[in-house]
C-alpha cells in the first residue's frame, strides 16, 4: 500500500526533502554566525508577524469588554462630576448633610438599531422602562447629543434621533454664550445649522457650540460641534454652520439622561401655564 | 555487491572530494567540488528519498572533513539530487535509459552528458553560493566565483568521467 499512490510518494518526498534542507539549515545555523543570525532575523520577523496578528485579533475580540468597562467607569466619573457640580457652590452645609442628589443621573444603554439615511431618523436602545427609562428623557453620547426618547416599552426605547428634522436642541455658543436652537436641516448627517444667533454676537470660525441647560432634557455645557461657517439671514440673525463631534453612523454606546428635578420643573411649568390660560 | 561497490565510490570520492578541496587552496574564486559526480551517476531506478539521503549523507561528510561551513554542502546537493530527475529527463528522451543503469558518458553521450552535468551542477553552486551569503545582496559579487567554479568543476568531473568509469565500468 505504501507507495502505491503517486500523490503520497510525492508527498513523502517532498516532505523528506524539506526535512532534509531544514536540517541543513539548522547545522548551518548552529555552525556559522553569518547564517544563524540572518536565520535569527527571519525568523523572528516571522514570529513578531505572527505575535502581532494574534495579538491584533485578541485585541478585537476583547474590545466588547473593554466598552463595558469603559462605559461603567465613564458613567461613575460622569455622576461623581454632577455631586461636584452641584456641591461646589455651597460645599459646606450640603456636604456635611449629605444629602446631596445630583442634578442629572445617566443610564448607559447600547444602541440596537441606528438610521442616519432618512429626514427622520430613530434609534433604538436596549433599555426601557424597566432600567427606569421613561418618556421624554434626553440621550447623550460623550461627544454629544444623540435625541429624545419618545416611546419605551419594557426592554426597550424608542428615540427620535438629532438627525431629524422635526428634532432641535438648545444650544449655545463659547465665548459670548448667546444660545439658539440647533437643528438638522436634512442633508449632511455631520452638519447641523445654530440659528437664531442675534448679529451683534462676535464668534469665530472653530468657536465650541455646547448645549445651553434651558431645556430639562440635556445637562449643559455638553459639547456639540464646532463653527465651520455662517451667514446672516433676514439682515438680523445669524444662521451658523456646525460641524457635529459625534459620528451618528458609528454610534454604539449611549446615554440616557435622567433628570431628578425634572418632576419639580414641570410642576412649576404647569402651574405657571395654567395660570397664563 | 551493488551495495559494497557503492559504499566503495562514496568512501573514494569523499576522500578525493577532500583532498582537492581541503588541503589545496586555490584561492577566493574557486571551490573544488566534484562528489557530485558520484550522485549523478546513481542508477536510474534509485528512489529519489533514498537519493537524498545518500546526497544528504554526502555532503555532510564533505562538510565534516573539509573547512566549509558545516551543512552547506549537504544543502547543495539535496537541492540538486531533488531536480536531477527532472534535468535527467530533459537531456534524454523518453525510454531512453530504462536499459541503462547508470547515466554517465557512455551512456548518455559527450553531449547530453555535459549538459546534464552543467546544469545539475550550476544548480548546485548556486544554491551552494546563496546559503553562504543567504540571499540574494551579494548574487552579482558570487557571480564571478559561481561561473568559474561550474566551469572548472565540471571539466574536472569529465575527466575524471572519462578516465575512469568511461572505459572501466563493467
């Protein structure tokens, strides 16, 4: 039987052959310092290749727990630096009483489903109503406002993303901070238009738009974007190009604002509506 | 018989092999090698494993007993016993040496013969030159060493083809 195939004769000399030749090689290797380090040098350009690739594709595979961790640490510094805010302009009587709730408390959610093609893009995330997520919450990212929820079933939240054109957030401008809204005009998924900014503002090109805090949605001083251009419009405003920080085509890991005084505000909201009708 | 004749060969030609290369300098542009001979010469019905065995067998030895660095030699030959089939088959025709035993000059014909030799030889010189500078930096500093080297070794190995196996085989 052995033998018999011409493939596994071929095969078995192939093989002795190369046995043969790396024999060789390792001789000469040993026998000669030229060789062995020129052999060294392949060979450990071979390894480093392999050691790299390996390390590359275990980089990958881990970088899921790398998120989760990065998203529970951002999100512990993200509520210490709402006590501090809250805390530092009377430290005194409000840290020894201990009382101290921050303003706002964030639930980091995960995005299932993401549209950046239409005039009206969603997102939904993995959090609902059982996370504590309720109607009407703002949604952040750190690199910016991504919308509102609208809608939560148990496990899941249905938000109207930034990127709609129905949608618009209060938002000011460094260093003069007059504010304005800010809104998606529909057409690059980068790009969104501050309007409403009064002509006697100064600002200039590369100037940071942040999030005003008028609305009980967001927290403030949330970056946005940068100016990029803007032209006046009606002789009276001016209507500024913003160019957005947050990439909403990559968009993976979120924040769901919660704001404790949000009941307090509406109360007073309502109270004062009803006075006005 | 087949056998002790064989082991007989090897033992003379690494001997020659030796003397030749180790105790004669001939200087920087010229190795001396022609235990080739000896594995191109093996009959035509050898298996090409046991073939590179002997080669490797071979060479090594040559490599023991004389100055070069040890391995290469062995490596040379393996690489060129693993073709000397195929070069075989391209100087001959078909059928042509299934009578044959041996593929040497009588046989194959001045002319075949050289090429055959040429060729396997070339093969190994090459292969010798670019183990020694592993790789292909110093090819055109080796060129001059590798040219002369087949041309004087394979004038050598007829010779001694022809003086001794020519007449006397059989």
């Amino acid at each position: 039987m052995w033998g018999k195939s011409p493939f596994i004769r071929a095969l078995t000399t192939l093989l002795l052959f190369l046995a043969l030749q790396g024999f060789s090689l390792i001789i000469i290797s040993r026998e000669s310092l030229f060789q062995s380090v020129r052999i060294g040098g392949v060979v450990m350009h071979l390894k480093t290749g392999v050691s790299g690739f390996t390390s590359d594709i275990n980089y990958y595979f881990g970088l899921g727990d790398v998120n989760d961790m990065l998203r529970a640490e951002n999100l512990k510094l993200l509520r210490e630096l709402e006590l501090y805010k809250k805390i530092s302009p009377h430290s005194d009587s409000l840290l020894k009483s201990g009382e101290v709730t921050p303003d706002f408390s964030y639930i980091p959610a995960k995005v299932v489903a993401n549209s950046t093609n239409k005039l009206h893009n969603y997102i939904i995330l993995n959090k609902g109503r059982k996370n504590g997520v309720e109607k009407d919450m703002g949604v952040i990212s750190p690199r910016g406002v991504v919308g509102v929820v609208t809608s939560v079933s148990d496990h899941f939240s249905y938000v109207i993303s930034f990127l709609n054109i129905n949608q618009s957030v209060s938002a000011k401008i460094t260093p003069s901070m007059a504010f304005g809204p800010l809104i998606w005009e529909g057409r690059r998924t980068d790009y969104a238009t501050l309007i409403e900014i009064p002509y006697h503002i100064n600002f200039m090109v590369g100037d940071t738009v942040y999030t005003s805090g008028f609305s009980t949605l967001f927290p403030p001083d949330l970056p946005l974007g940068t100016v990029r251009k803007s032209e006046v419009t009606k002789g009276s405003h001016h209507n500024i190009q913003v160019k957005l920080f947050q990439d909403f085509s990559t968009l993976h890991y979120v924040n769901i604002v919660v704001n404790n005084n949000k009941e307090e505000l509406d109360l007073i909201q309502g109270r004062t509506n009803g006075k006005d009708k | 018989m087949v056998k002790t004749s064989n082991f007989i060969l090897f033992l003379l030609f690494v001997f020659i092999q030796i003397i030749l290369s180790a105790l004669i300098d001939f200087g920087p542009l010229l190795f001396i090698s022609i235990y080739p001979l000896f594995l191109l010469t093996r009959p035509v019905n050898t298996s090409l494993p046991s073939l590179m065995i002997w080669a490797f067998i071979t060479g090594l030895t040559v490599d023991y007993f004389s100055n070069t660095i040890l391995g290469i030699n062995s490596f040379a030959s393996v690489m060129m016993v693993f073709f000397q089939f195929r070069i075989l088959g391209l100087v001959c025709r078909k059928g042509d040496m299934d009578n044959q035993e041996r593929p040497g000059l009588r046989e194959l014909g001045f002319t075949r013969f050289s090429a055959y030799l040429g060729i396997s030889i070339l093969l190994h010189h090459m292969t010798f030159s670019m183990v020694e500078s592993f790789g292909l930096t110093h090819f055109i500093y080796n060129l001059p060493r590798v040219i002369i080297s087949v041309a004087v070794n394979s004038f050598l190995i007829i010779l001694i083809e022809y003086g001794v196996f020519y007449k006397n085989w059989r």
